[in-house]
C-alpha cells in the first residue's frame, strides 16, 4: 500500500468513529433523562475508574495513548448530560 491509499483507510475509520461517538452521544442524552427523573448526580466517579480500566484492560500497552482520548469522552458526555439537566 501506498501513503494515499492507508491515508484513504484510516479516512474511513475517522468516519466509523465519528459515527461511533455520535451514537454514544444519543446515549448519554438518554442516561441524562434517566438521571434527571431519578435525581442521580452526573458524575459518577465510580463508574468512569471501571470504564477506564476495562478499556486498559482490552488495550493493553496502546491504553497510554488512549487513555486522554476516552478520558475527554467522557467528560464530553458530562458536559452533554450537564446541559440537559439544567434546560430541564
């Protein structure tokens, strides 16, 4: 393969991701209406450590080089959920 052609492969990922992270967003819209309804607070560091940890767990030695890319989704999905909860 040449430059052009893994270049054309890892476009196509980009896509696969984006399209992975905006359905995670739908999620977390979800989750923040559950949590509004059921008065729970949006963080919860309990369940981000096991997250994060099962992603180490799956990724080996690259979790260092994806550690702060996970770790902004999910403050994403904070942020996202924060929204929701105060436009109630």
């Amino acid at each position: 393969m040449n430059l052009e052609q893994i270049r054309l492969h890892i476009d196509k990922i980009d896509d696969e991701i984006l399209a992975l992270i905006l359905k995670r967003i739908e999620y977390s819209r979800l989750v923040a209406k559950i949590k509004l309804n059921e008065n729970i607070s949006i963080c919860d560091e309990k369940r981000e450590r096991e997250i994060l940890k099962r992603l180490q767990n799956i990724s080996n030695d690259h979790f260092r080089y994806i550690s702060s890319i996970f770790s902004e989704i999910l403050n994403s999905s904070k942020r996202i959920q924060e929204e929701i909860l105060n436009n109630k």
